[in-house]
C-alpha cells in the first residue's frame, strides 16, 4: 500500500486554503489543485509497504510521540518549488511551529530509515502542498499572482494545533488520490 505520515490540519484551515487556491485559479495556469478535503502536511512519504512494514512504522510514529508534546503551527507564507517565477509547486509555509516539525521530521526520517525505507535526499522544508503545475499554460501569471498574493497570510492568524501525527493510505482512483487514515497518534500534552 501506498503511505505517507503527516500531520492533519483542522477543517476550518482546509477552508482558508481552499479559498487561497481560488485566488490562484485566476491566473489560469494548469495546475492539479489538491482537493480541500486532502490538504495536510507531509511529515514522512514512505511509498509502498506491506502490512508488517506497516506496523513497524506505527512502532515507530508511537515511540516518536510520546516524546513530542503538542504544538501551535501559523501559516505564514506562500511560495513555490523551486521557485515563484518558476513555480511547479505551491505551496502555504509554516511560520510558528516550523522547529517542531522540523524535529518530528527528522526524528522520524531517522526511526524509519532503520526499517530499510530510504532517508528522503532532499532536505525537509515544512510546507503544505495545495497545488502541482501540470504545464506551462499561463506560468507567467500564476507567477504574478503569487507574487501579488506572498503577504496573504500577514494578519491572517490561521493557526492550529498540531495534537497527533497519522499514518495515511493514499489510494489512487479515477478522480484523484483518496486518503485513509491507518493510525492516529497523538502527541502528549504535558
């Protein structure tokens, strides 16, 4: 099965970005907008594993909790990868909370990485993803619209607590990837 580990964010946030992604269709570039109801923020992407690989990787998401105490996360930032004249992927920036899932990230990147699943080359950049540029179609306008838009979070306040950690199952369908939670964790509170 196809997994990733990130952490959810509250439906009241998928809202906003919903609304952000609007904003972005204007330009009229193409690009796969993910779906609301998909929007979170990617800790670890695993790939395919079995069911014992699985349940190794819950082993390990438990271990890395109960270490971990909750915490606020603020977006405050839009941007691109790899960047905004170039942009192939938009993306809302964590501001407050960053560190803290900076660490949950490279604590699980390192548990994981024990069971045989490869560490990611790239260095981890707390974000979350809301669309991916299929083509040039209108780059230069997305481009200028997300310049026009880099401030829309400043005075936003769109903030949440990061409260558990969950290991998604991504099944791709016919209208896009659906997600199901397999294991939810939470971090503690004290």
């Amino acid at each position: 099965m196809r997994t990733f580990i990130a952490v959810e964010l509250p439906q009241e946030v998928k809202n906003k970005l919903a609304g952000l992604q609007e904003l972005l269709k204007q330009s009229g570039a193409d690009v796969k907008w993910i779906k609301p109801e998909n929007i979170h923020l990617t800790l670890k992407f695993l790939g395919e594993i079995d069911e014992d690989k699985s349940a190794q990787v819950i082993r390990a998401i438990e271990d890395t909790a109960r270490k971990s105490k909750q915490f606020r996360i603020n977006l405050g930032s839009l941007g691109a990868f790899p960047k905004i004249e170039l942009p192939r992927a938009l993306w809302a920036g964590v501001d407050k909370g960053n560190k803290e899932i900076t660490e949950l990230a490279k604590e699980l990147e390192e548990k994981i990485e024990k069971l045989g699943i490869p560490r990611e080359e790239r260095r981890f950049s707390s974000h979350i993803t809301i669309g991916r540029v299929k083509s040039p179609l209108h780059k230069d306008k997305l481009a200028k619209v997300l310049k026009e838009l880099e401030d829309y979070f400043s005075g936003k306040n769109i903030e949440f607590t990061a409260a558990k950690i969950t290991l998604f199952k991504s099944t791709l369908g016919p209208g896009g990837p659906v997600y199901a939670a397999l294991k939810e964790v939470k971090l503690t509170t004290t």
